[in-house]
C-alpha cells in the first residue's frame, strides 16, 4: 500500500490548493492522510478528487465547520499495522511526549502528526513518529514537504521536499 501523507496547508490562508507536484504523485497512492489544519474542508474534496481513501484529523487552527466533520484523533489499521492520526498542540518540543501519552494504549506502530511544520521520520521506542511537515507554508522550516508511506511487510516512510 503506498501512503501520501499532508499537514498544514492553511487553505486558503496560505495558498489557494495543494501545490500541483504533490497533487500529481498522490494520484499514484492508495490512501492519503491529511494531519489536521486543512482551514477549509475544500482540501478534503481536492484530495478526495484523486484519490477515493482520505482520512484527515482536525488541527488546532481549523474552525467549527472543519472539526464537526473530523475526529481530534483516529486509528487506521493498514494490513498487521496500526497508524495513530493525531494533529497535536502545545509547543513543538513537547510534541513526542504529548503523541506518545495519547496514543500509550492504542498498540500504534506509527503515529502521524502535524502542527509543528517541520518534518521528522523517527523511531523512538519502536513508534514510527512521522510529521511530513507543512506542503504550503515555510514559516517555521526551511522548505516544504509532504510524505510517502509504503506498507508491505513492513513500514517504510520517506519526506519529500518540495
């Protein structure tokens, strides 16, 4: 199963849609996942255009409209694996600890984030942290990213900048 992974895109308070680079590897996916702080459920239905299997999480900044549609928080099984879909808050630093508290009974194999608009692919305690960092905003990071996951028999995750 091949992943594509967004964060943070702040549309249309950013940019005005998903950057037309990740839009056209995402059509290759079998599932993508949004992190939370879409800002406009519009992203969904430009994510859902290419691919048929979206799930997403509210972020903090997303408004009324968006959190009455999504979960703060979900569980995806993808064959033996589980994934934790969370966005996170609080300060960036903290944001290992937090995801690790909230998903402490959940048996996750990875936990997707976002929040923090800076990448991380690490493995701490045999959790798969993964943030693919902000595809339309580079206040907080040098560049832009997104993520590719691939699910075999075994979880391999990659950030693509862009």
């Amino acid at each position: 199963m091949r992943i594509g992974v967004i964060s943070d895109t702040h549309i249309p308070d950013r940019v005005n849609t998903i950057p037309a680079v990740i839009l056209e590897d995402f059509k290759n996916t079998d599932m993508i996942i949004h992190a939370g702080d879409l800002v406009h459920l519009i992203v969904l239905d430009e994510l859902g255009r290419i691919c048929k299997n979206v799930k997403a999480v509210w972020g903090n900044m997303d408004p009324y409209e968006v959190r009455k549609n999504l979960p703060e928080k979900e569980i995806i099984p993808v064959g033996k694996f589980r994934i934790g879909l969370m966005h996170g808050y609080g300060h960036p630093n903290q944001l290992i600890s937090l995801l690790s508290s909230e998903f402490k009974n959940d048996n996750v194999d990875m936990i997707i984030f976002g929040h923090s608009h800076q990448s991380l692919n690490e493995t701490r305690e045999g959790i798969i942290f993964f943030n693919p960092g902000s595809a339309t905003d580079k206040i907080f990071a040098p560049y832009n990213s997104y993520g590719i996951i691939e699910i075999n028999d075994k979880i391999e995750a990659k950030i693509i900048k862009c």
